[in-house]
C-alpha cells in the first residue's frame, strides 16, 4: 500500500486577526502542488483559537479549494464531547476523507473516559474518525491498549501520534498490525522514515508547511523503494526541524518561518508568543542555510 502525507495546515490571519481564506487557500495550492494531503485545524492551524462557526467556514473553503486532488482530514478535538460531537457532524455533512479528533484537553480524563468519548463520537458520523495523541498539549495520553480497543470499533480508521516518543509510535504500529484497517500516522518530523519503514500509513507533518517539496520526496522516494533518496530528503528534514525547533515552540516557529517567507500567513492569534528581531534573524538565517530565503 502505498504511504501518504498530509501537511496540518497553517490557518492564515488578517492584521486585525480575522482569517484570511484566500490566503488559506493559497496554502492550499502550494501543498496540493506538492502532492500533499491535508490536515485541517489542527495544531498548527491555531485550532484551540477558532470559533466553532470560523473551524465550518475554514473546512468548508478547503474542502472547495481542494476539489478532491487531494484528500482533507480536519480536526474536531475540543474538550467537552458533546461540541465535538457537534463539530464532526458538520464536517460530515461537508464532506471530508476523514475527522480527526484531539484528546480532550483541561479535562483530565481516565482511559476508559477517553473510550467513551472517541467510541461517542464515532457513532454519530459515518466519516472515518482518526484519533490524535499529543499529550504534551493536552495532559491526556492513549494508551497503547486504550487505541487497542478503540481500534475494534468499525467507524474508528486509526491514530495520529504526535507524542514525540518512538517507543510509543512502535506501540501503535503493533496494534495496526493486529487490527486491519486501523492506519497509524507518524507526527514526529525526524520519524517520518523510520515510522514508513515500520508499518506506519504515513505522516501528519507540521513542519511540511515550510518544506512541502521535501516532505513529498521522503513519500514518494519510500514508494518507489529509493531508500537512498528518502534517507537524503529525511536528513535535510531532520538537520531543518534541529536547527528551527532549538529556538522555541514549533507550532509558533513554523508559522514565522512561513511568515518570513510569504507574510499573506499573517501572525497567529493572541496570546500567542509575539515574535522579535532577534529571532526572526535568526530564523531567517535558518532559511537561508536551507534555500528558503
């Protein structure tokens, strides 16, 4: 079967903090250019930032710009079930490949809390619901077991793990190979080809933003079986994400990396850290040293 990436897709910004769409599909383009699918307010698209009715308009205007080149898989994580529950059946009715859905965050919740709510929520839309662990931002983590379990249900089509943790990535491909039809996708940028290589569907990547072009080399080499030009474009992936990530918050750094490339990104939403010249300088440098500016 051949791997896939999806980029989580940076949310674009006015000055004033409104989205701006046209930007954001702009984005869009460049990544279907590329060749990469899309991940849809997720964490790198600000998504704990946005209202519920801006995540419907946001999804809807991707959903169009796409037009089915490429496949669209949007966020309905938000603590509670019941507005989760709510926000994937919107994006039910507008059609995308799949609904992602976050950890609850604030609320802490037991394993067999985090059953219920992903086991609720899949029942109320026919979509395929992928679930998504980043338990640094969220407090909750899914347990190898618990995504077991969860992965038994017919509506649940597997995880996103953004943990950070190879052993715990390792852990999720285990339970893909034991249950067919649950696909794992690697978050970690530096384990883009080591998770192919060990079973992985393919990746959800933040970093893609800045380095689409890369990012789809890794895929497509893996899928003619160019170990050698995998390994080459993982490596430039890997030295990027050591170099921009040793400055601060990704998810931030992304997005001003982005911004310095093309400012039509905007900045993100208050109270995001605010950015400085300082770093910009040297995030510019970065870019530079990678053939981005």
């Amino acid at each position: 079967m051949s791997k896939s990436a999806y980029v989580a897709l940076v949310t674009c910004f006015n000055e004033d903090e409104t989205i701006n769409y046209e930007a954001t599909r702009a984005q869009v383009r460049r990544q279907i250019a590329a060749g990469n699918n899309i991940l849809c307010a997720g964490t790198n698209g600000d998504f704990s930032a946005l209202t519920f009715e801006e995540k419907v308009r946001l999804t809807e205007e991707v959903v169009d710009e796409v037009a089915g080149k490429v496949k669209v898989i949007v966020n309905a994580g938000m603590p509670a079930t019941f507005e989760t529950v709510k926000l994937s059946r919107e994006f039910d009715r507008i059609g995308v490949d799949g609904i992602a859905v976050i950890t609850p965050f604030f609320i802490a919740c037991t394993q067999e809390g985090l059953i219920r709510h992903f086991s609720t929520v899949a029942d109320a839309v026919n979509t395929p619901i992928y679930l998504y662990d980043i338990p640094a931002r969220t407090q909750n983590h899914i347990e190898p077991e618990t995504a077991r379990k969860l992965a038994a249900h017919g509506n649940i089509a597997g995880i996103k793990d953004s943990g950070g943790a190879q052993e715990t990535l390792a852990a999720y491909m285990a339970v893909g190979r034991e249950m067919p039809g649950f696909d794992v996708y690697s978050g970690p940028d530096h384990l883009v080809l080591w998770s192919l290589e060990n079973g992985a569907a393919g990746c959800i990547s933040g970093l893609g933003n800045v380095l689409p072009d890369v990012l789809a080399n890794i895929i497509n080499a893996f899928n003619k079986g160019d170990r050698e030009e995998a390994l080459r474009n993982q490596e430039i992936y890997t030295n990027f994400r050591t170099d921009l990530y040793a400055l601060g918050f990704p998810p931030a750094l992304v997005k001003r990396s982005l911004f310095l490339m093309d400012s039509s990104v905007g900045a993100s939403r208050q109270p995001a850290l605010l950015p400085n010249a300082e770093q910009d300088a040297k995030v510019l440098e970065i870019l530079k040293k990678y053939g981005r500016a």
